[in-house]
C-alpha cells in the first residue's frame, strides 16, 4: 500500500510525493544512485565514451552555440563600429566640414562645399549608436550648414546625399533641426525643373536660385531625373507643401509615356529641352540608367503599393532585362547582366548592377513573383564572384565576363576598370539577402569583404581609401579619396547586414533611398 499526502488543487507552494512503507525518500534516492552507478559500470568502454561525447556535444550545441553566435554577431558589428570610428577620425582630422577626406594626403577634398560626407554619415551614426561623433556633428550642422552660398550643386547627388540624408536624420531622431535644413536645401533646388519640358536640369546655384544643363549638353541623365523621387515627395508629405510631389511626378507620368524604350528598359539621356530620350539604342543597368529602375520599385512601395504605373514599368523592366541582358559565363555558368548596344550584346557589368539582387529580393518581399527571388540568389552569387575572384578580394568597378567555349576565368577585367570606389551595392544586396532569407552565407561574404576593405584600402592615420588596381595585392595604388557614400551607405549596409534584429530599420517601415537613407513607408491611411 502506499501513504499519498493529498494538497488541495489551488496550493502551489507544495509537492506531492509518493513514499513507500518499506523505507525513507532518502534511502530510495540512494539505492536510486547505486543501481545508476551498477548500471553505467557495466557499460563498455566505447559505450560510456560515446554517450559522454553525446553529452558533450548536446551541452556544446545547446549552451555555447547561441553564446558563439550572439559573440560573433556582436564582434561583427563592433567591428564596423571600429571601421567607422577610423573613418571618422580622417574625416574629423584632416577635413572637418569639408565634402571628402583625402586620406592619404590627409587633406582634404571639396565638390559643392557643404559637408557632404558628415551629412551623408549622420544617419548611420545614430545607427552604429555612435553618440559621441553624432553630437559633434549635430553641432556643425546647427552652427556652419549654410545653403546661402553661391555654388552649382548637382541635383541628383545633393537630392539623395544631402536631402535624403537630413530627412532620415529627422525621422530617426525626431530633431527638428534637421527638417528645417531639409526644407531649406529642398525649395533651394526647385528652380532645376524651370524647363520647358518640366524634365529638370542637371544643376542648380542654390545661392542665385538658378539651373543650367551641363555645359557640354542640354541632355540630363536618366537615372538622375528619377532618382530623386522618394525624398522630394517625403518633402511634400512633411511640409504640407503638394509642390515638390508634383514636380517629381510629372518626370515620372513623362518617362512612363516616352518612346524609345526596349521592353521597358530606357536609354541613359533625356533632353531638357523637348523631354525626349536621346543617345537612343543603348540599354544598361548600371550607370546613368540602374537607379530608375529601383525608385520604380521603391515609390510604389514608399506611397502604400497604390501607384500602378509604377509597379507596372518595374515589372515590364525585370522581364526586359531577362529577355534582353541575362547571360551566363563560362566556364562556372554564373548569371550576370550585360548591355545591349543598338542590337548587339555586350557582357559588360558595372559594379553598380550589383544594385539589383537586392532590388528584386524587396519586390518578391513586397509580393512580386517568387522567379525574382529565385533570380536575386543567382545575381546575389555573381556580384560575390567579382569580388572573390580578384587577387584582393574586393570588386573592379566594371567586369567583363567570359562566354566563350573553353575559357578559364569567368571574369575579366580591363586595365583602365580595375579600381574601386569603395560602393556599396554588393554589401547593400547582401543585407536585403540575409534580411529575407536568413542564410548565415550572406553574412560570411559580407565579413569576407570587409576584411579585404581594412587589408587594402586602410590608411593608418584615418580613413579609407579608394584604390587603383584590385588585381595586385601587393601595390593596389591608393587613389587618395574617400567618396562620401563609404560612411553613408557602405558602412551602414555593413552593420544592417551583421546585425540579427530585423527591427534594427524594419524593411517593412522603411525604404532606403539609393544613398541608404532610410525614409518611412507612408501609411496606409495616407
């Protein structure tokens, strides 16, 4: 028979135990141990090895791998912290306040004179939570930032770096201070769309409140007339203002009707004069054409997926560029995207086209056919190629790949293409690819690049620099320049993308910008 001691069911502060007559709870709980120990001694050696192993590697995979992976993550991240920090330190020594540090020189570089590199940076040191330089640079801006100067600034370059980079700013921090510069650089750059033709100049004197084309052409370029899309509308959206909207969109209602265009690819240059394509017969997705094809994209998801015209030209534009551009290399078979020249292939790839993998990985996100996704991971693998198979590891500006029979190498390079800018896209790309696939390779190549960046382009003293020649490790020939974008996008894309929190800039809120400046997808009660 057995002694049960019965709780009431609404006691928790107690256990019920089941003793037997013949002896204590602790006699039983030794004898328990002996049978144990009688047990395990019978066992044979390899037996008891085995099951200890087992133990072992339970204990290893269950306690010390989510320790492993949270201490590889975290030292990732702190990795890209330091890089910045480094960055910084040039920037803050030899070019304070000016648009680039020429850290080799250490000296300085300047384009429009406005600070571009720290304003193109603030975003991504709130990011990094880099507090310290945050507040340093908060202070330039409150104190020096003046757009009453007399200067010729590109629209295009100071829409997305300067507008897109103070209008992110605000919305990360909710200062104030940042829309009121906004405001002021934006309604400074309206005049650019005084044409005849409402298709906008290339550059604007934001002190004179005048705009003129280049002065070897009256064409602007493609790309740059519907890549400053998504900030001019946020402007609208914040002030009230319909004006900036209406200027953008009616580039957008123009291009979308012009002829010219091969299975919704566009040619590289439009004419300010009579709005018409001209240089007609060449198709590329890199540059002067690859960033309207991801602000297609990125409008209709930036105004709530309401925009069908744009959502239609972007997916005529992905079936136009698989028809027309899509090729394979030998001898490893990897996809890429050439260039189509008045009817005749060429297998030439801009660095820049590394842009897309992730574009069509935020589409199929978004509900677009699960073929661009499939096509993203192909791409994804090209792009990591043309940095793998260099002799430092890090990407040419352009590649050629190689589709005849018998050849070697799947990638060729010209003397004259074998620099890089320090860009952004491949990182960028790989960061929307571990965002919605969770593939831990993603982030392998990331870290792989990045090692490669501090090997090559380091300079001891501070900064980044860009380099020459990716095909000779041991003189990659610093270029002296570090272009505003590796601490507005490069470094940013570098964290997002070794970060594990998907609510660190959720891409379901919010679109980047095509200089990383992240801007809210408006809601759907707008």
């Amino acid at each position: 028979t057995e002694n049960r001691i019965m709780l009431p069911p609404s006691r928790r502060d107690f256990v019920s135990l089941t003793l037997s007559e013949s002896g204590s709870y602790t006699d039983s709980k030794q004898w328990h141990r002996q049978s144990c120990w009688r047990k395990w001694k019978q066992l044979s050696r390899l037996q008891r090895s085995l099951i200890l192993f087992t133990l072992m590697l339970l204990l290893v995979c269950g306690i010390l791998f989510p320790v492993f992976l949270f201490l590889s993550a975290e030292s990732r991240l702190e990795a890209v912290r330091e890089a910045f920090r480094h960055a910084w330190k040039g920037y803050k020594n030899f070019a304070w306040g000016h648009d680039e540090l020429k850290p080799i020189s250490k000296s300085h570089g300047e384009w429009f004179g406005l600070g571009l590199t720290l304003i193109d940076a603030l975003d991504t040191m709130w990011i990094l939570g880099l507090k310290e330089e945050f507040a340093e640079a908060r202070e330039w801006v409150a104190r020096a930032l003046s757009f009453d100067k007399n200067v010729d600034v590109n629209l295009f370059e100071s829409t997305i770096r300067i507008l897109g980079g103070l209008l992110s700013t605000y919305h990360l921090t909710g200062d104030s201070l940042f829309l009121e510069k906004a405001k002021d650089i934006g309604s400074r750059l309206m005049p650019a769309f005084n044409t005849a033709s409402k298709i906008p100049y290339s550059d604007v004197n934001i002190g004179k409140g005048t705009a003129h084309p280049p002065q070897w052409t009256s064409d602007s370029t493609v790309a740059e007339v519907t890549s400053i899309q998504l900030e001019f509308r946020e402007l609208s959206r914040l002030t009230g203002d319909p004006k900036y909207k209406l200027a953008v969109m009616e580039v957008m209602k123009q291009v979308h009707k012009l002829d010219g265009k091969q299975d919704g690819l566009v040619p590289m240059f439009i004419n300010t004069n009579n709005g018409l394509f001209t240089h007609q017969g060449i198709y590329t997705l890199g540059a002067r054409a690859d960033s309207y094809y991801e602000y297609l994209l990125k409008q209709w998801i930036q105004g709530g997926k309401t925009e069908n015209e744009l959502l239609d030209d972007y997916l005529l534009a992905v079936e136009g560029v698989k028809k027309n551009l899509l090729k394979k290399s030998t001898p490893s078979g990897l996809t890429f995207v050439g260039e189509l020249s008045h009817g005749y292939f060429s297998p030439k790839m801009d660095h820049l086209v590394c842009f897309l993998p992730g574009t069509l990985a935020l589409g199929a996100h978004f509900g677009l056919p699960a073929d661009h996704m499939e096509l993203a991971k192909q791409l994804m693998e090209t792009c990591y190629q043309m940095y793998a198979q260099m002799e430092t590891g890090l990407s040419p500006e352009i590649a050629h790949f190689n589709m005849h029979e018998g050849s070697t190498q799947d990638v060729e390079v010209k003397i004259a293409d074998r620099h890089n800018l320090l860009r952004p896209e491949t990182v960028e790309s790989l960061f929307y690819m571990y965002r919605f696939t969770k593939d831990k390779k993603y982030q392998q190549w990331g870290w792989e690049i990045l090692q490669n960046f501090n090997k090559y382009t380091r300079v001891p003293t501070g900064g980044y620099t860009s380099i020459n020649n990716v095909r000779d490790p041991a003189n990659p020939n610093p270029r002296d320049k570090m272009e505003s974008f590796f601490l507005g996008e490069t470094l940013k894309y570098f964290y997002l993308l070794f970060s594990n929190d998907p609510n660190l800039i959720s891409l379901d809120k919010y679109i980047f910008n095509t200089e990383a400046h992240p801007l809210p997808i408006w809601p759907q009660s707008e």
